[in-house]
C-alpha cells in the first residue's frame, strides 16, 4: 500500500506527505521505521519538523523503541526544540539508564532551553529508579526555582518519586499541602503506602477518597498482595465486585497471584471466569498468572491447558518456569525436567536464573543430587551468576538426600555468607536423619543469626527431642522463653466450597468449630492405631 501511493505522491509534496504520516502510524517495528527514515532521507524531508518529531516519538517512546537509534538522530538535529529534547529525556526515562535524563536536562540549560511543564515529570520519573533520592530532592528543588511548584502533574510525579523511593513522609506531606488533588494525586499517594506495606494508611486514604478508579483498587490489591495478605486482597476484589468499577488485567495479576499463593483453587477459577467472561486482554504476564495459579494450586492439567492455548506464551521465559516450576513443586519430578527438555529444543527461549532455580526444586523434590549439581554448575557456564536461592535450593538438595556432610561442607566454602533459609534447610535434613552432631552446631547457628525467631529455637530442640536429648530440648524451650521469644501462633486457611476459612491455634471463634473440633478428635482417634507413629512426646515437641 505504502510503494504504491509513494508513486503518484512524487509529483504531489502534499500527498507525499499525507503519505509518510500515514506511514508512521501504521509503523508496528524498528524494522519498519528505519524503512520510513530511508525515504524521508531520499526525499529530502530529514529536517522537516513534523518528520523529526514523529522519528524521535517513535524511536524514543513507542513500545519498540530503540532509545540508542533515537539518540543518534538527536544528534543531527541542528537545533533541536523543547519538544524533542523533552522527548529525550522521557525516552531515557524508562530505559535501563535513566541517569542519562541528567545529563540530557543538564545539556538542554546549557544551550539556553528553558525546561517548561513537561520536562519535570519525565525528570522525575527517572529520579525514582535511581539508587539515591539526592538527585530527586534537586529535581524538586528546580521545579520551585522555574516557578511549576504548583503544577498539578509535575506534584503527581514528585508524589510518585518519593513512594517509589521510600519517603513516603515527604510524599505525604506534598500531597497535603497541594490545593487541588486529581484522581492521580490520590491513587499516588494509596500506591505509594501500598509500595512502603503501610497497609493501614493506604487503606485509610483509600477509604477517605472521594472517586476511586480502577488505579485505586488495583493499587490497594496490590499492595496486600505483595505483603502476603493475601485474604485481604480477595476480601477486597469482592468488594470491587460488588461497588467499584470493572477490574483490569493488572488488578487480575494481582488477584490470581494470590489465589496461587493460598492455593485457592475455584477461587482462582473463578478468577480465571472473569477474565474470559469480561474478555480482558491477554497480556504475557496475565497468561503466566494463569498459568502460575493453576500449576501452584496443584491443577496441573488446567496448567497445561492454558499453557498450550496461547501460541504467543511459547516464546517467552516466564511462562515456562510458571509450568516447570509447578511440575516441580507438585512432585511432578520428571515432567519437570522433560518440559526444560522441551523448552531447549526452541532455540529462541534462554532460561534465566529462575528455570534454574525450579529445576534445582525439582532435584530437591525427587532427590536427583547429580542432576543438581549438573544443573548448578550450568547457570554459570551460561554466563549468569548463582543467586542466594541457588544456594540454597543445592544446600536442600542434599539435605533431602542425606549427604548431611557434603551440604554442611558446600554451606561453608560459598563465596556468599549462609542464610537463614540455607541453614533451615540443613537442620531439617539433620532432624530427618538423626545427625545431632551437625544439628546442634547448625541450630546455635541459626540462633545467633535470627535471636528473636521464635523458630529457629523449637527447631533446634525438634533436633534434640528426635536424638533422645528430652533435657536438652526442655532447656532450648526455657532459654526461648528466658530471652522473651514468643511462639507466634500456628495459622492455616482451607478452601472449601470457593470459601476460604482462616484457622489460628487456641482461636474458637469459627462458626463451624464444633464440627471442625469433633472431626479432628476423629482422625485423633484413627492415628492411635497406626503402628509407625512417633511418641506423643515427639509428636508434642514437633508440632512445636
């Protein structure tokens, strides 16, 4: 279509035009844009400020954007307007280095532009990925010197600036002292506590806001999620149900994330309901939510059915390790690593330190110790460096095996310093297979790591309590109450009927705690005749 109206637009500037513009909209690629600035080039239009503008949008900001290839055509322009050097700074926003928004902005007051109201937001939005709020806290000093102090966008994004980087104080404080507040102003500052899990004054500000929007609740949802309040944020989506607008796909990766979380099965399913019944759009990340709540909630088949049913998902990564690593957690052991198999197979799909991560479960999982190391040693021949979670899945592989000796030796020669779930992990394996010598040295480890994790002490006296040292496991509960460590309660929740039922230890306050209470005496009762049960004493000291 294109070739053929370039043809009779040559002998018509003004179709030629029309042409091009048209061109630019119906752009979906680099590959297509570069084609659009050859022509431009070959007619002569390269200084033309509709064509200049129209390349620097699109290769600075578009979804495809080649921030490098923008820079360059910067570069040639003679005398470059705010707009474009706006455009700059808002393409080196969002890109992987948003410091270069500075020295863009310091360069632009060099040449004699004055920065106007679009500048600072896209300033600020680069300030809060930066590691230091110094840049930020100049940034808003500049706004008061240009005289947009009270710019209602440029105090969203000075909002949104101080949340994302923790000083939620200062973001409040700016909130407050604004004169007139938007919809944005105020989802602003309920994202930002969401961001900071202040869960109460988010909720207290939501609560207190005149309009909320779809931003509103997903950012509240969100923010419970992310805290692991995970019955709060469903308790919430009803609620949105029933009084707030229709939910997203953002707010349904929230809402699948937690049903995967509590294992709420048909209530993920209804989740998933919703989703096809509102005929939400399809993004990668609310495939993999999908995919990720059925395959943690242990629903395997539906996992595999909305794995298979977006040709899209196969290319990337992240659903991949959705599915593997279900497979994995689920006992799923050699499906596991036969759909890694598969996934090398596509040339085009590299896993990341996650599918190792997954596969090194899955070894945990079916005690595959030489898979393990061969899989751990492959995450740096692949160019990538082993994280803290490598670590300690490896210490879990053996510690499940029963190489007791090999894991207490790897613990000790990484590069990286033991944490607490690495040495949780091999004091389970010492308490499974009787080792009190490793136990003992490994628990007072754990100890002096996390003093006040009521834990760490009943696991050190399971250990003593599983060796026959009933003294020793008496005196590690006496030393835990001596120093104030306090047990927290046990907490469980179940789903029964797409209802989902909270239990606390020593709380009688359920409806149905009659019925619950005369059914565990049942199964009470049944476990006296099985043979192979520990003693009530080790039972006691197990259950903590």
């Amino acid at each position: 279509m294109l070739k053929i109206s370039l043809v009779s637009a040559r002998s018509n500037p003004n179709e030629l035009r029309n042409c091009l513009v048209s061109a630019f909209d119906q752009c979906k690629s680099m590959t297509q844009l570069k084609q659009i600035h050859a022509l431009i080039i070959s007619f002569g239009l390269t200084n033309d400020e509709p064509f200049t503008s129209k390349i620097l949008s699109v290769t600075a900001i578009s979804d495809f954007s080649d921030i490098d290839y923008s820079y360059k055509f910067f570069r040639q322009l003679i005398n470059p307007n705010i707009f474009s050097w706006n455009t700059m700074i808002r393409g080196y926003s969002k890109s992987k280095n948003p410091n270069r928004c500075i020295s863009i902005y310091n360069e632009m007051t060099r040449t004699g532009i004055s920065p106007n109201h679009f500048t600072f937001p896209f300033l600020a939005k680069a300030c809060s990925r930066l590691s230091s709020i110094l840049v930020g806290l100049s940034v808003h000093s500049l706004v008061g010197k240009t005289g947009f102090e009270l710019d209602m966008f440029i105090q969203n994004s000075l909002i949104h600036m101080y949340s994302s980087r923790g000083d939620i104080m200062s973001a409040r404080k700016l909130f407050e002292e604004m004169p007139y507040k938007n919809s944005v102003s105020w989802n602003s500052i309920v994202d930002g506590y969401a961001k900071c899990r202040d869960l109460v004054s988010a909720r207290q500000i939501f609560d207190a806001m005149p309009e909320k929007d779809v931003i509103t609740w997903s950012s509240l949802i969100d923010g419970y999620v992310k805290s692991g309040n995970y019955i709060e944020a469903l308790e919430v989506f009803e609620r949105m149900r029933c009084e707030g607008p229709r939910a997203n796909e953002v707010t349904m990766v929230s809402v699948l994330c937690a049903c995967a979380h509590l294992g709420a099965l048909e209530k993920g399913k209804m989740m998933h309901d919703y989703v096809k019944g509102n005929k939400l759009p399809l993004t990668l990340v609310l495939q993999t939510s999908i995919v990720d709540m059925y395959a943690k909630c242990g629903a395997i088949e539906d996992a595999f059915a909305a794995f298979h049913e977006v040709p899209a998902c196969r290319t990337d990564v992240l659903i991949w390790n959705s599915m593997i690593g279900g497979l994995a957690t689920h006992g799923y052991v050699e499906e596991s690593l036969e759909l890694f198999k598969r996934m090398q197979t596509l040339k085009w799909v590299i896993p990341d330190e996650i599918t190792y991560l997954n596969l090194l479960s899955a070894c945990a999982h079916g005690g595959l110790v030489e898979d393990a190391w061969r899989f751990f040693k492959s995450i740096t021949a692949h160019g990538m460096m082993p994280m803290l979670e490598h670590y300690a899945c490896m210490v879990d592989v053996l510690s499940r095996a029963g190489y007791l000796d090999e894991a207490f030796k790897f613990l000790n020669n990484m590069p990286v310093e033991p944490s607490a779930s690495m040495l949780g992990a091999l004091l389970n394996g010492c308490k499974n297979y009787g080792r009190l010598d490793i136990g003992e040295t490994v628990g007072r480890m754990l100890i002096k790591l996390e003093p006040n994790h009521d834990g760490r002490y009943v696991g050190l006296s399971n250990v003593y309590a599983v060796g026959g040292k009933w003294k020793e496991a008496r005196e590690m509960r006496a030393v835990m109450e001596k120093r104030g460590v306090k047990k927290l309660p046990g907490c469980s929740s179940v789903e029964v009927g797409g209802v989902l039922h909270k239990f606390t230890a020593h709380d009688k306050t359920h409806p149905q705690m009659t019925k619950v209470c005369e059914m565990l005496n049942k199964i009470v009762e049944e476990m006296r005749f099985q043979p192979d049960l520990q003693t009530p004493e080790q039972c006691l000291y197990n259950m903590g």
